[in-house]
C-alpha cells in the first residue's frame, strides 16, 4: 500500500490532469478505483513510452491496483 501512495503522489506531482486528478482523488480517499486504472491505461496509453519517469510506473500501479 505504501509502494502505491508513493506513486499516486508522483502522479499528482506530474500536473498532469489525465492522471493527477485521479490520484490526487485516490489519496483523499475519494476516489473510484476503476476511473483511476482507466486514467493510468490512457496514460500509460498516450505516454509509456514518452522516455519520463512516469513510463515503468504507470505498469508498476496499474499491477498494484488490479492485484
């Protein structure tokens, strides 16, 4: 669980709406788990293979939330 809020965090820190919002919305605890792992799929979709930082973790969340 640590492993996840710590890449919900980076997420949120991204500015980046698609994800940030989502994550953001994860930490407060207000979040629906499965809007969360569509964001990240598009995510991971439009961007995995950009070359940022965010590329490994959007695999390493989505295998964390659908475990």
């Amino acid at each position: 669980m640590e492993e996840l809020k710590h890449l919900m965090e980076k997420f949120v820190a991204s500015g980046w709406d698609l994800i940030s919002v989502p994550a953001q919305q994860w930490l407060d605890g207000k979040a629906d788990k499965h809007v969360l792992i569509e964001a990240i799929r598009q995510a991971d979709k439009e961007c995995g293979s950009c070359g940022c930082d965010l590329d490994p973790l959007y695999k390493k969340a989505l295998k964390l939330l659908e475990a």
